[in-house]
C-alpha cells in the first residue's frame, strides 16, 4: 500500500497550535469519511472517531459489550500566541509547547489572525552581526525576547492583529531522499498514521473484534489535555499513544542516547517521564510485529510524555502502549523522518487493530 504523502503534506501545513486546531480537525473530518461509524467533537475540541467491530467481510460485527482500543494522535504543533503588540508595530509572543531559542534565529512565520494568514518574521531584539561586539554574539536569547516582524505600519498592525492571535513556522513540506522533512511533523505523522492505519484495516478485510476508537486529540504538547479528557469519556480497556519519538543518530550525540535509529522501523515504546508501557501489551505487538515480518526498534524516551499515559490512567485505567516514529530534528522547522519507518508504524496499527482481543 503506497504512502499517501500528499495527505502528510496538507495535514503538515495545516496550522494548529495547542487551543486553535479546528483547521487540522476540518481537514481530518474531510480525509476520513466513511471510515468510521461515529464521529463527535468534544468540548476540548478533539475529534473522537469510533469504528464498531467488524466481520471479515467488512459488516458491522453484533457484539455485546465489545473491548475499546483507543488510538490517541494529538493535533496540536507547537506554536506561539500573540501577548501584546507595542507602538511600533512589533508583536510579542508567549510560546505555547517547548521552543529551543537556539532554533528561532531569523524564521519565517505565519500570523493567523481573524481576517487571515499573514507571512511575518521573527528574530531577537538586539544589535545584528556588524555592530555586535564579541560577547554580544555568544548570548542566546530566551523566547520572551523575540517578536514578530509584519512589514506593517503601527497603524495597519493595530488594525489587523489583536493579542490571542496565534503564530507557526512557515515552511514548506519537502521528501528528500528517503525522508521527509517540514515542520509540525510532531504531531501530525500520529493524525496520518490515524487516518491511514484505520483505511489500511479497511482494506485487508480482516476484520477486528474491539470497538475501535481514534482520537484525534488537542493540546498535548501542553499537557496531554484533550487525550486526557477525551480518555475518561471513552473510558478504553487498552490505549496506543501515537506519536514521534527522538532519533539522534546524528553527529555529536552518543549512540546510547541516539533512542532510535531511522530507518530500522516503527518504535516500540516502552518508558517516558509520563507513562510505562504495559508489558504485556509491549510482548503482544512486538509478537504482531514478528509475525508480519514488520520493522521495529524498542525505544525508551528519558524525559517528555506523550498521550498514551492519558489513555493509561483515565478513569479506572486501561493497558496502554506507544507506538512512534524516530524523528530527527524535533521542534524545529527541519524535523525529519524516514518514510520506511511509517509505512513499518501504519502496517503494525493496522495489525494490532485487528488481532488484539
């Protein structure tokens, strides 16, 4: 089944910052028609997604009180609110997710305002190169000390922006090589790995017995927020947490921190700062992994979290498990991933779905 890179693209360049991912959850709702038999918005605005049980044959499977998979993919990039605009026109931003100033020097942004997209820039206040003395060019700048750049007058920009405006990078999707690079790749490989695991299921007619439930979820990379109340409504007996995980297999960084290794397949998720995987759900995909001759690394992340851990702990609790995709560069406009490894992380969703009981 061939990557559907074009969709990757569109979900990639779709912006959403954590609280404002209605765009990224219009474009979903569009993709995945016919594919499931519900589909809601909760309050926190993710897009909850369920698929009842099927036969072989692709009917609806009678079942009475089936088991409930949950699929957690966060929408949400991370991104920038306007917090205040001063009387020359420059706007100030408060970062919404984790940002290493070290990678904003001289960016090209997108300001998302009422009216519309507008191409902005953002740099750090301060002398620039040719009348910067020495100590001056060794200081790294934290986030509060950038803004945004409109090319507008402070009478235009006070007309067309207003604080709660929100900002992303602007750059476009590239496949180079084997990869493919863009920002916001965190999280929207888990949003295609959603929609395309659940078509893949469609199509090998195999059938699945749990109910399953994709949630398409909001504002993880403040705080797992929509997964977990999104979690304690469908209330799952077993949860996979989506998303990218570090590959530094890259110069500098000492292979036992590299995590993963692109193109050695998806990663088995076993322990981050916000969830250990069940092991005995671990054991059952890799086994699923094994048997379908699929790709895999196991992986351990030492800080972070992702939704998985809300999927873990909502309500009465569920077995919960990761599946990821190694991505260099993360927080950045040059995160990049191995396409082998996607197609690896999509085919062994698409599996799970239909052998786990």
């Amino acid at each position: 089944m061939a990557l559907n890179t074009d969709l990757l693209k569109n979900l990639c360049e779709t912006p959403g910052v954590p609280g404002r991912e209605e765009r990224v959850r219009a474009l979903i709702e569009k993709e995945i028609d016919g594919l499931f038999d519900e589909i809601e918005t909760d309050a926190m605005g993710s897009l909850i997604c369920r698929r009842k049980p099927r036969t072989a044959s692709g009917s609806v499977k009678k079942t009475s009180d089936p088991r409930v998979l949950m699929l957690l993919c966060h929408m949400d990039e991370i991104g920038f609110y306007v917090s205040s605009i001063d009387d020359q026109g420059f706007l100030w931003v408060n970062p919404a997710g984790g940002f290493d100033p070290r990678n904003l020097f001289s960016r090209r942004v997108l300001v998302c305002a009422k009216d519309g997209d507008h191409k902005a820039v953002m740099n750090p206040g301060g002398r620039p190169v040719h009348i910067s003395s020495p100590e001056d060019r060794k200081k790294v700048p934290e986030v509060k000390e950038f803004f945004i750049d409109t090319g507008m007058t402070p009478a235009q920009v006070q007309k067309n922006f207003r604080v709660g405006d929100y900002i992303v990078m602007d750059e476009p999707f590239l496949e180079i090589g084997t990869k493919c690079v863009s920002k916001a790749l965190d999280n929207r490989v888990a949003c295609w790995l959603g929609i395309e695991s659940v078509r893949a299921l469609a199509k090998s007619k195999s059938g699945h017995s749990c109910e399953i439930v994709v949630a398409f979820t909001t504002q993880e990379e403040v705080g797992l927020r929509g997964a977990k109340t999104a979690s304690y409504a469908v209330k799952p007996d077993l949860g996979i947490g989506i998303d990218v995980t570090l590959s530094c297999d890259t110069p500098g960084v000492p292979k036992s921190e590299a995590v993963t290794t692109q193109g050695k397949g998806f990663a088995l998720h076993i322990k981050d700062g916000s969830f250990i995987s069940d092991h005995e759900l671990v054991e059952k995909v890799e086994s699923i992994a094994k048997k379908k001759r699929i790709p895999y690394q196991r992986s351990i992340l030492a800080a972070g979290g992702q939704d998985g851990a809300a999927a873990q702990q909502a309500a009465a609790g569920a077995k919960a498990v990761g599946v990821t995709v190694g991505t260099r560069y993360i927080h950045t406009v040059t995160e990049m991933i191995d396409k082998k490894d996607l197609e690896a992380a999509r085919d062994v969703l698409a599996a799970a779905m239909s052998d786990l009981k």
